[in-house]
C-alpha cells in the first residue's frame, strides 16, 4: 500500500494524491483511519492536480474526493459500470469545484445504489 502523509483538521484527515491511480489506496488508507480514531468523521482524498485514473474508484464510508477548483480528473480507459461507486456506504461522495471527466468511457459518472447520506457537490 502507498504511504501518504495524513493531515489532520479537526476531525477531518486528508491526503493529497498527484496520481489519480492512488486515489482507491488513499480512499482505503483514509477508511482504516477513521477506523482506528474513533475521533475522526471525515476523510478526504484531495486530488492535488489535472491527473487520470484507469479503475473504478471504489468508495469508503465517511471518505470524500475533492476536486479542488481547476482541477479535472480523467477516465482514461473504457471500464464497466460506473467511475465512481459509492454503492452500499454512508457519507462517502465528491465535493469541490473541479471537474470529474469520463469521456464516454464508463456507462456513468457516479453511482450510488444503497448508499446513505452521500455527499456531491461543493
């Protein structure tokens, strides 16, 4: 697993990925985070710059990406079913101003069957 440099606000801890390939590790090591401080509620991947990512991202409980304004994050290969599943979990979701791009290579976006509290938007 990458190692990422956490940093804590209150009771939000993030991490800052350059390579839209690592966001399902960071979303993975921001998950085991929470679970380990129980006084952490909100983990957020922050997507540092324009990248591209090649696999679904699969979503956590409580575990945002943000887009920060200027920023585009690409699907650069075709894949099945959605970019960004937030399927089945609670509070997880993609806030910021930047751009989630998918180019025709994936049949949505975002999904989120059975998913509580998601959270989209700014």
């Amino acid at each position: 697993m990458a190692d990422f440099a956490a940093q804590v606000d209150g009771t939000t801890v993030s991490v800052t990925v350059t390579d839209g390939n690592a966001i399902n590790a960071a979303i993975q090591f921001l998950a085991d985070a929470l679970q380990a401080d129980r006084a952490l509620t909100v983990g957020e991947v922050i997507v540092g710059q324009d990248t591209t990512f090649s696999s679904a991202l699969i979503a956590a409980d409580n575990v945002r990406i943000r887009l920060p304004a200027g920023v585009t994050l690409s699907l650069d290969t075709a894949i099945e079913g959605s970019a960004y599943n937030l399927g089945s979990t609670h509070g997880a979701g993609l806030v910021g101003e930047g751009t989630l791009a998918i180019g025709g290579n994936a049949a949505n976006a975002i999904s989120g069957a059975g998913s509580t509290a998601p959270v989209i938007g700014n």
